[in-house]
C-alpha cells in the first residue's frame, strides 16, 4: 500500500479546470497526507468544471472550492516546481511544460493520456458518462501507479 508513493506529486493538464483537479483531489483520498498533492494549467483562465465536482462527488471527493492555478501563478505565490518529486502530465501540452521544468532541475515526468471530457456528449447524461470515464482512467492509473488507495 503506497509503496510507490513519490513524496509530492504535481498533476498538471491545460486548464486546471477538469483532469488535474480531479487526480488531485483524487489522490488525495486515496493516499490521504502521505504525500503532497497539487495541480495546475499550462493555463489558470476557467473556473473548476462542474461536472468534474459532480463526478467526483460521486466517490466522496470535494471538488467545489478549488481554484484554478497555471504554472506561472504557483511559481508568483511561492510555489517552488522544482521541488515536486514527481510532474504527472495528463494532456500533451502539460507534457511539454513539465518537459520544460524538467531540462532545468531533477524530477521525475510521467504522461498518463487521460480523456479530456470536454465537449463531448450532447444531453446532461452522455456528458457525466464522459466525465466519468476520464475520472475511472485517472483512478485506474494512479493504482497501477501508487498502488492500492488507503480509502476508496
């Protein structure tokens, strides 16, 4: 159980909005304070997507007062990059951010080709099933990454 665990992780995708705030809180669940989780966007420009926090409240995760943060606003507020043991990209552009961080200092960059939910489905109920299904590739990929969660 956790064996695998990095002692900080950064999940990162486009916005911030969708993907990453889900793995974030997500982990957070699962692996409880045995690890320092965060997310950000290549940019911060929308708000948390509701129906990621609908998805997620689905398993018991709290998704409403996040707030969407880039990678150069964490960098402004203090937030060291170079310290997370672990960058977990969810979008290529993400990718090619933590790329970037990653010529410059020692940590370690993993690409999970999540499912970006955004626009797909047409009625409310197509639409969840999307969000889900990105959520489902998310929690799937962080067992086969950390190991079994301590709470689920």
């Amino acid at each position: 159980m956790g064996a695998n665990l990095p002692g900080s992780v950064l999940f990162c995708c486009d916005h911030n909005a969708v993907r990453s705030p889900m793995a974030e809180g997500l982990m957070k669940k699962f692996y409880g304070h045995r690890a320092y989780v965060q997310s950000a966007g290549v940019k911060g420009d929308l708000e948390i997507d509701g129906f990621s926090i609908a998805v997620c409240a689905e398993l018991g995760v709290e998704l409403s007062r996040h707030r969407s943060r880039s990678f150069d606003e964490m960098q402004e507020w203090g937030d060291d990059l170079s310290s997370f043991d672990l960058i977990v990209a969810l979008s290529p552009a993400a990718q090619r951010k933590a790329l970037e961080f990653n010529r410059f200092h020692h940590m370690d960059v993993q690409y999970w080709p999540i499912l970006d939910p955004t626009g797909l489905g047409e009625t409310r109920e197509a639409k969840l099933e999307s969000y889900r299904q990105a959520r489902d590739q998310i929690v799937a990929r962080m067992i086969e990454t950390f190991g079994e969660p301590l709470e689920r």
